[in-house]
C-alpha cells in the first residue's frame, strides 16, 4: 500500500489548504492506487496568489540580478540532489519511467542560467538632435505560468527561471495530471531564499484556477504550454480580460521525410525513439513519417524491430522504458484512435512485445501500433494522438513530401534524412516549421536555440536566449538635452 500523498497550495511563501478545503484525487496510471490527495485551487486562491505576488514585486524587482539569482541557484541545486524523488512522484503519477527523467537536469541548467544571465538591456539613441533617448526592459509585474503534465519540471524551469530572473513574481499553475513536481518545488522556495510571494504555486483544474488566471485584470503576461485548444480558450480570456500578453507552446502532428538514400538504421532508430519516447506523449513526436517508396518495406521492418525492444511497465522500475498513458482520459483518447486507425489504414501493425499482458492488469499501457497508407484526410493524420501511434505513408518525389508534410494546421518540428546536403537544405527551407531536424529527428534541439512553433503550435520562441525577452517590457524615454533641434 502506498503512501496517499496530501498536497498544498503555496501562497506567500505558505503551504496552505485550498480556501474551500476542496482536493482531488490521483490515481497511478500503473497500479490503479490511489496515490494523492491534491488540493484544488479556487479563484479566491488565485486572488490570493496574485495579490501576494503584486505586492512582493516592487522589492523583488528592484534588486540586483545576482541578489535575484542566489535562490535561483539554490534550487537548482536541490532540484539535481533530490531528483530520484522528482522522478518517482512524475513516475506514480503521469507514468513516466524514472528512467527517461532528464528533468533535473534540465531544470538545474535553466535555473544557474538565469540565476546569471538576467542583465536584460535597452538601447540608446542619439539618432534626435537636441535628445539622449534610451529604451528599458522592464519586468511586467505578475506573471502567470500554466503547465502541462508531459514534463511538468521542464516546464515550470524554462517559464519560472527566465520571468523571476527578469524581476516579475509568478503564479504557477500546475497540471492536475502530474502536479507533485511542482508541490514538491513549492517546499523549498522559502527554503532557497525566495521572499514571500516571488513564486506562488498552485494546483488545481484549467476550468476553475487556469480560467482565472487566464481572465486576471493583474496578470499582466501568461506563459502557456498544453494543447492547442487551451492556447484557443486561453488568448480568448486575455482578449476578454486585459489583453495580456501570451506566450504559447501548444501541440503538434510533427513530419518526418525519409529519402532513398538516407541512412535506414539510423532513421528508423530515431524515427522510433521520437513517437515512442514518454509513451508518444511528446508535443514534437514525429507521429507522421513519409518514406520514399523504394525503401518502404525495409523503413518498416527496421522501425517495428526497434519497437519491439521496448520494455513496457512498471514505470518506477530500472528496467522499463515505455510506461502507461497519463490517466484514463488519455488512455481511451489513444484507443479510439487506434480503432480509427484500423478502419482507416491499410495496414496495422501491433509492434507491442508481450512483456506484460495489458488484459490482466490494471496499468494503462498501451502497445505501440504502426500504420500504414493512411488517407492525409484521416482524422488521424490531422488531429494530435498523443499517444505511441505512428502512420507510415510513402511518397514518390520530392515536391509531393513537402506538400504532405506541410499540409496540417500544426508546426512543431519537422524531420528529413537523406545524404544529399542540397537536398536537405532546400526541403528544411520550405519545410513550414519551427524546427526542423536534418539527419536527426525530435527530441533532438539545442537550449540556446528558438523553440516553437509555426501556425497552430503556437506563438513566440522559449530557450535559453530568448525566453527571458517575453517577461519584459520595453518602454521608449526620450530624454530633452537642449539644444537645436527635436521629434520631427
Ligand atoms: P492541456 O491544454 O489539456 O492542459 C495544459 C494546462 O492548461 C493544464 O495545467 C490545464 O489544467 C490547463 N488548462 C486547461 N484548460 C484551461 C483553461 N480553459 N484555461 C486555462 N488553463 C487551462 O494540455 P495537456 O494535456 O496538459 O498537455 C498536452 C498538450 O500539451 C499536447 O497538446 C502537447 O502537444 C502540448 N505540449 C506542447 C509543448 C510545446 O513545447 N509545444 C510541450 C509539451 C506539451
């Protein structure tokens, strides 16, 4: 029997109940256990949060960006010496294998990369006679975070390090899927040295607490990841509220193009690991791969050999790399794509091994299922599965790749292997994608580079560079010296 974990809200630097005392529970998407009772944030609680983190901001922002930094720095520390336990509470929770969990390390780069890059700057210009004038970069205020549950410590790092670094002060909503990463966070912001109402966290459902801080009159800026729909809902409170600015990160029905002459091991290999990885539960998983006619059948047997090496699990266990689906939303979600699957394609291919027999146990494993010549109109090929389903479709020339991998409203991360260097260069130039991966496929990136979207995967770019940019605003100050001359 596992321990039931209770969780709380961090409000000013207090761990405290939800205001009306409401929880909800979550149940390991392995064992069917109940493994926590989470506390459901109110839209009195986000008041709370907000009002704490308004008046903490004067303070905050007005410090030197290494006094901002120290704390930054100390969670990073503690996010890597405790990351076997952040790892196993993503595991109980949204079925991620310990053994896949980079997130501490990822987490402890963004927050000692902020904890000493935040030195944001403006401009000068002596371009007006008679004038010094000069831009600022200034923190907005209160800024709110929603995170999704696929990688919920990647999250909360790569929104939470750039905009408190900047000088604003956050509420961070969690996912109600996967939120005790983040309650775990929320014990040791006092801890590091945060003072009270810097980093507020709170868990809760998108319809009550995301809603409203998305409709919040002092939220003046919101960071977003999740699906595309939530961007939808979310851009349409800010027009409905105070017009903040958004950022987001939304979903993805990522391409990858395999020519003749690619290197077939290595594409299949990767091609593999991109869908499969995290269960398919991945924005940039390459869920649609093109290959050139020729080499189809042989793509598909290295591909399925791959797959068939997973070993599928106990998620908390050092052998497996291919956990359950999230929750029993996710799951049926994932099987009524299959069955779309199976009616729509030519051929579907079960690359599941039978290391655990799904009929006799609780967990939410799904086996990983390949199919082929599937209708670019399939519901299948258009909408986000999120789940370890991949269509393998071929194509015969060039032009018609491209035209296929482009044709959908998302924009993620698109993929191509061949030798031919050209080649590569002209297709990644017209490829319509935020990312695109030459002879490598997602998860592959760089942290110092822009990640995100074309079209409906959303607006803006987050990296190490560039995501401190949306927590700032730019004011212009135009400064009379005297002399001849003025704004003409
Ligand atoms: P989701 O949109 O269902 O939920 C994300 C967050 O939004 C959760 O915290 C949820 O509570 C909240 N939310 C839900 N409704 C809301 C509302 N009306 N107002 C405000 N907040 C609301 O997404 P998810 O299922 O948690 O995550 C999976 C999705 O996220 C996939 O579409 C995936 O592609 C995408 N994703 C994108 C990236 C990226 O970097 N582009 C990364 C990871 C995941």
């Amino acid at each position: 029997m596992t321990e039931i974990l209770q969780t709380q809200l961090l409000i000013n630097n207090k761990l405290v109940p939800a205001s009306d005392g409401a929880t909800f529970d979550l149940y390991s998407p392995h064992t069917g256990e109940k493994v926590a009772k989470v506390a459901e944030a109110t839209r009195e609680d986000v008041d709370l949060a907000v009002d704490a983190a308004e008046a903490a901001f004067p303070a905050w922002s007005a410090m030197s960006p290494f006094e901002r930094g120290k704390p930054l720095k100390k969670l990073g520390e503690l996010v890597m010496s405790e990351k076997d336990e952040l790892a196993h509470l993503d595991a109980i929770t949204m079925g991620r294998p310990v053994t896949t969990f980079f997130d501490s390390f990822y987490a402890a780069t963004h927050f000692n990369y902020f904890a000493e890059a935040a030195y944001p700057q403006g401009h000068t210009s002596l371009n007006t006679p008679g004038f010094l004038n000069m831009s600022l970069r200034q923190p907005f205020g209160v800024v709110a975070i929603i995170i999704p549950w696929n990688a919920p410590l990647v999250f909360f790092s790569k929104k939470v390090a750039p905009a408190v670094a900047a000088g604003n002060c956050v509420v961070l909503k969690s996912s109600e899927k996967a939120p005790l990463t983040s309650w775990k966070l929320s014990q040791w912001i006092e801890k590091c040295g945060f003072p009270p109402g810097v980093i507020n966290v709170l868990s809760g459902h998108g319809r009550t607490s995301g809603d409203a801080l998305s409709m919040h009159m002092k939220v003046r800026a919101l960071s977003f990841t999740g699906s595309t729909r939530t961007g939808r809902a979310i851009q349409i409170a800010s027009a409905k509220s105070n017009l903040k600015k958004v950022v987001f990160e939304l979903g993805g029905k990522s391409p990858c193009i395999i020519f003749d002459d690619a290197d077939i091991e290595q594409a299949a290999k990767e091609t593999e690991n991109s869908i499969n990885w995290n269960s398919g539960q991945t924005c940039m998983a390459n869920s649609r791969i093109y290959v050139q006619e020729g080499i189809k059948d042989k793509f598909i047997e290295a591909f399925s050999t791959f797959a068939r090496q997973r070993k599928m699990g106990d998620p908390t266990s050092p052998e497996t790399n291919h956990g359950p689906q999230a929750d029993k939303v996710q799951h049926e979600a994932v099987l009524r794509f299959i069955d779309l699957g199976k009616k729509d394609a030519e051929k579907t291919i079960d690359t599941g091994n039978e290391s655990i027999k799904l009929g006799e146990s609780k967990s939410l494993l799904v086996h990983p299922v390949i199919f082929t010549n599937v209708p670019e109109d399939s519901r299948l090929t258009k909408e986000e599965v999120f789940g370890p389903v991949v269509i393998i479709n071929s194509f015969k020339e060039e032009s018609e790749a491209i035209a296929k991998a482009n044709d959908t409203e998302f924009g993620l991360y698109a993929a191509l292997y061949t030798k031919d260097l050209e080649r590569a260069l002209r297709v990644g130039k017209k490829l319509e994608s935020g990312m695109v991966g030459v002879n490598c496929t997602s998860p592959t990136g760089c942290w110092d580079l822009p990640f995100g979207g074309y079209k409906g995967s959303g607006t803006g770019r987050e990296s190490l560079l560039e995501s401190m940019d949306h927590f700032l605003e730019t004011k212009s100050l135009y400064v009379r010296v005297g002399g001849i001359g003025g704004i003409v």
